[in-house]
C-alpha cells in the first residue's frame, strides 16, 4: 500500500516580526513561569511553542494554544497563518464578545430569507451573501465557509451557525469576514485539517437520506477541492465521465485522497494488490496507456518515485 506523502511545514513570506524560530524562545527554568490549568495539560515540548509562539506572534496564550493546535503543533505553520491574517485575535473578553455576536445578528437578518429564517440559495440571500464577499457562489471559499459555519445542509445558514462561525473568526462585518479568506485558505495546508475539509464535503453534498454522493455532484466537487492537489485530476474527470455514472461510495472519495497524495508522475508505484477500490484500479488501468502517449501532465507539485 502506498504510504501517504506528509509535506512539511512550510516557511512564511507574511512573517513579521522576530523570524529566529529557533533561537527566541523565553527562558523557562525553575518555577519562573506560572502555568496557568490549560498550560499543565501540555508536554514540554508544546508549552516551549506556546511561549515562542507568543513571543514571536504577541499573542495571548490561549490563542498560541488554539492555533498550534488547529496546525498540529507545526510552529512555523501555525506563526504564518497567524499573521496571514489580518485581524488574528479571537472574540475573549466579555464585552467584546458581546459586540461580536450583535453584529453577527444585525448582519444575519439582513442576509435570511425571510420566510425560511436561514441563509438559502436563492437570489435574494445566498446570492447577495457571496456578492458582497465579492466572490462566486462556486468559490472553494463557500465551502471553506461551510465547514467553518458547520453548516448542515448544502446552501443553508441557521442563525446558529453563521453568528457561532462569525464569532469563532472574530469576524464582525462582512468585510472582517473577507479579509479571513487567506488564513482559511492556509488552514487547509495542513493535511489533517485538509482531509477533515475534504470529507465534510462529501457529507455535506449527499442529498439526504443517501449514503453515497451523486456522479455529477461529486465531479463537481472534486474538480473544486482537488484543483492545484492531484496531477491526475483531469485524467480523473475524464476517466470517470467515459466509464462511469455511478454514485461515489465514500471509500472511494476517501482513498482518492490518499491516491492523489503517493502517487508518482508514472504510476508506476502503484500497488494493484493493495487495498484500494475497483474504480481506482480500473482508472491506472485506462489511465497509464494514455500517460505514455501523450505525456505525463504537468503539476507544479507532481510527485516523483
């Protein structure tokens, strides 16, 4: 079985401040430094990155505790997401809190649908919603949104999840909200939280009562979430539409992830005995004849053996 390929943390072009990783870190002897409840429940090693977290980032440790923790505690990642965004700081005093969700209410009954309640897809509130985001409503960002809301169904708001998912980003207005996008979108770097994103897509889009994703939905889908991730991609899409119509069992989108992830430009690293699903033996079936007439694609990060 192929192994999952793990990219490493990458380095930072929005650092600013101190960039010494390495070398910053607050001394912490003896009993020097108080540990708050939050802080014992760390190793030493994840409390070392909360203070050079802090110490580089000046934030406060709660928050140097919450973002290691969305990044898996991969501190250079964890420092560039933090000043990719512009207004890093949480909703953590009362009063503030307060304000936040006020105008997370205002803004929500400007956007509902006055009948339903909710943020829907029509032309009146999902449509005016993503205009003033100034984005598509097929924008990956809308689904980055929807994961982030935890929303339920595909195109839908309560008051609950728009005003929680606002005051989780400290975002107050839709322009606070847009200025999120590039630390979401960095969000999504880290593998596990990209695999956690990729399977709530999955969920999100069955219709209900269904076990398994509809062909056409799930083209669409992946032709948003693995754009710029899996070499094959338009192999994939083009594979699929000749041989198949089928509904996508979640198997399949779930190891298609680990596929895209270890496979090399060839395939020739492809396991047939492994323990990967009918379909995706039959795509490297049909797929290696064509690499070797027309070429092998491009892919700023194709994987090499």
């Amino acid at each position: 079985r192929l192994s999952p390929h793990r990219p490493e943390g990458g380095g930072g072009s929005g650092r600013r401040g101190c960039s010494c990783l390495g070398t910053c870190i607050i001394p912490r002897t003896g009993n020097s430094v108080k540990r708050t409840r939050a802080m014992k429940r760390l190793n030493r090693s994840q409390r070392e990155k909360v203070h050079e977290f802090a110490s580089v980032t000046e934030a406060s440790e709660k928050r140097a505790i919450d973002i290691l923790k969305r990044y898996e505690w991969n501190l250079e990642v964890a420092v560039d997401a933090f000043f990719n965004d512009p207004r890093p700081q949480p909703v953590e005093d009362e009063a503030r809190h307060r304000a936040v969700r006020e105008k997370a209410e205002i803004l929500f009954d400007q956007l509902k649908d006055p009948e339903t309640q909710k943020i829907i897809p029509t032309e009146e509130s999902l449509f005016k919603f993503c205009g003033d985001l100034q984005v598509e409503v097929n924008d990956v960002i809308m689904l980055i949104l929807a994961w982030k809301f935890k929303s339920e169904v595909m195109g839908e708001f309560t008051r609950e999840q728009f005003v929680r998912g606002m005051m989780e980003l400290g975002a107050d207005s839709i322009g606070m909200l847009r200025e999120r996008f590039t630390s979401l979108r960095t969000e999504l770097v880290n593998p596990s939280r990209f695999k956690d994103f990729y399977m709530f897509a999955y969920n999100y889009s069955r219709d209900r009562g269904q076990k398994s994703l509809a062909f056409d939905i799930a083209l669409d889908l992946w032709g948003l979430v693995l754009k710029d991730r899996f070499q094959f991609l338009d192999l994939w899409l083009a594979f699929l539409r000749e041989t198949h119509k089928n509904a996508i069992s979640r198997d399949t989108w779930l190891l298609l992830l680990e596929f895209a992830s270890t496979i090399n430009n060839d395939m020739s690293n492809y396991d047939s005995e492994g323990a990967w699903p009918v379909l995706i033996d039959d795509f490297v079936e049909w797929a290696r004849p064509r690499l070797h007439s027309v070429g092998q694609p491009s892919m700023e990060d194709g994987k090499d053996e």
